[in-house]
C-alpha cells in the first residue's frame, strides 16, 4: 500500500514507516516539489522481513529538507536523493540494509550533519550520498564491527567543519568523530 503526498514548505512532527507481515510493505511518496521550508521531526523506518514486506519514503523534488532525527531500519528506504539538500540536526541512526534491488538504505543528493547531530553507524552502513556531505560540528560515531567501519562515500566532496568546544570534563575539544572500539580495527 502507499500513500501519496502532495505538499510544499511542509512541518511533519513524525513520519512513520510500518510494514506488516501480513500485507505488502508501505510506502510514503512524496510526489511533488516540497519547496525549501519543509521539515520533518522524526522520521521511523520500522522493520521490514522481506523484499515483498518493505516499506520506504521517496520525494519527488525539492530545494531543502530538515529532519532532526532520522531512525532506519532494515527492509526499508528513505529516498532523498532528487531533493537538493537534506540536513539533520539530532540523529542519524542506522539498521542492518534489507536488498531492495535499486533502493535500500538512506539516499541522500547533498548531506549535512548539523552542529549537536550524531550519526551513528558501523560496517553494516547502508548510504548513499551522490553529492556533497558536510560534517557541521555534529558527531559521527563509528562503530566497529568485524574489525571494520563502513567507508563513508560522497559523490563529490566531503568537509568537517570543525569547533573550538572544549569539554570541561576532560579539557578536550569535543570530538567530530568517535571510535567505539579501535583496538579491533584491522
């Protein structure tokens, strides 16, 4: 089942994406240009089983989104890539990809990670950026899995933008990137 949507410079508090193992998946579509003040709260891809049983989000068109948090799930999809720029400014969490053929994982054109964001993500990172990511004093917490973290691909060019934040804790500046576990990098 899917649910089209035809809205511009939209505020969405949640967008839930459920599938159920008794029916096909659902799938949201977003099928005109969303403008340049949309917004979307949080955005929960829940759980799919299958190919047959997945679900996703895709937009049409579009110059800006912001999503303060982003939750992915495997067996689903958010599919950002015909909107010019995406920017999270909480957390970017992500599950172990389904296959989708085409369309898995978070697929984005321009990404920004904003200041006080997380993104969260080990080897099992299901992303696609096909044009530039920007790191804007948010965290990137990589996790080790396997003795391994995902590479993080952009299709053109990457930036961290760093900070001069000091955590009076430990008297060091925060960092824009964290390692779980580095004595188990190979």
């Amino acid at each position: 089942a899917s649910t089209n949507v035809n809205i511009k410079n939209f505020d969405i508090k949640e967008l839930v994406v459920t599938t159920r193992v008794q029916s096909f998946g659902q799938y949201t579509i977003f099928g005109e240009n969303i403008g340049d003040k949309s917004r979307i709260g949080v955005v929960s891809l829940q759980t799919g089983y299958s190919p047959a049983y997945s679900g996703g989000v895709t937009f049409k068109s579009g110059k800006k989104l912001v999503i303060d948090e982003i939750y992915h799930a495997p067996w689903n999809y958010f599919d950002a890539r015909n909107i010019t720029d995406v920017e999270v400014n909480k957390r970017i969490l992500f599950g172990a990809p389904g296959n989708i053929a085409g369309k898995t994982g978070l697929m984005f054109n321009n990404l920004t990670l904003n200041s006080n964001a997380s993104m969260d993500y080990g080897k099992d990172l299901d992303l696609t950026i096909q044009g530039h990511f920007t790191n804007n004093q948010g965290t990137m917490n990589l996790f080790v899995q396997d003795g391994r973290v995902a590479t993080l691909n952009a299709g053109h060019q990457a930036s961290m933008i760093f900070n001069n934040l000091v955590d009076s804790a430990t008297g060091f500046y925060k960092p824009l990137i964290k390692i779980n576990n580095a004595q188990n990098l190979t």
